[in-house]
C-alpha cells in the first residue's frame, strides 16, 4: 500500500488487509515471498514431514515457481532425504485450493516427484 510492506501474515492479517483495501483509493502490488522465507518454510517442513507439497500461482505470471524449485533444490542438497514437490497451477490464488486435492491422491499413489 503506497510506499509501506507488509508481509502477509506476519506484518498484517487479513482482516487488516481487506480493511486497508477497501480504503484505499489504489490497488496494491504483490511481490514473491523472500528466498529466505521459503528456505526455513521448507526447510522445516522436510524435517518434520514425509513428503512437502508446495502449490505456486502460475509460473506464466510470476517467478514464484522458479523461486520455489531453486529453494527446494537448496533444501534437499543439504537434506537428501527431504522430499519437496513443486506444483504449478497455472492458475492464480482462486483456483490454487482446488489443485490441493492432487495431494492426496500423489501421495496414495506414492508419486514422489511431478
């Protein structure tokens, strides 16, 4: 909003944010979640699962997909046993949720990589 960031979920919640966005005269940017703040997320997510499945918007619209296979190929160097998935949805925030179902049936058919 303007010149301020803020980090969904960390700087602000989602009431603030639609609060913010019903005020405001602009629509906001969005930009891709930091490295660093994927790295820990998977990082921790291997150590304390089988398997960790990570849905991203549309590789055809933001880099968040690149970001998440070069994260993931960092994690696993350092943990082989880690097992990420990287999906692309080709879809934007609306339609992530329904590609979620995909993860049960991967893992039932023990899918370990897309």
């Amino acid at each position: 909003f303007g010149e301020k960031s803020y980090e969904s979920g960390k700087d602000i919640t989602n009431e603030e944010f639609y609060t913010m966005l019903d005020k405001s005269k602009k629509i906001p940017t969005t930009s891709q979640t930091p490295y660093m703040t994927i790295y820990e997320t998977f990082e921790k997510a291997a150590k304390e699962n089988d398997t960790v499945i990570y849905f991203t918007i549309s590789s055809k619209a933001s880099g968040q997909n690149h970001t998440a296979h070069m994260v993931a190929e960092e994690v696993i160097e350092n943990n082989p046993d880690a097992d990420i998935i990287i999906v692309d949805t080709l879809n934007f925030s609306a339609y992530i949720s329904r590609h979620q179902g995909w993860r049960k049936d991967l893992l039932h058919r023990g899918r370990r990589r897309l």
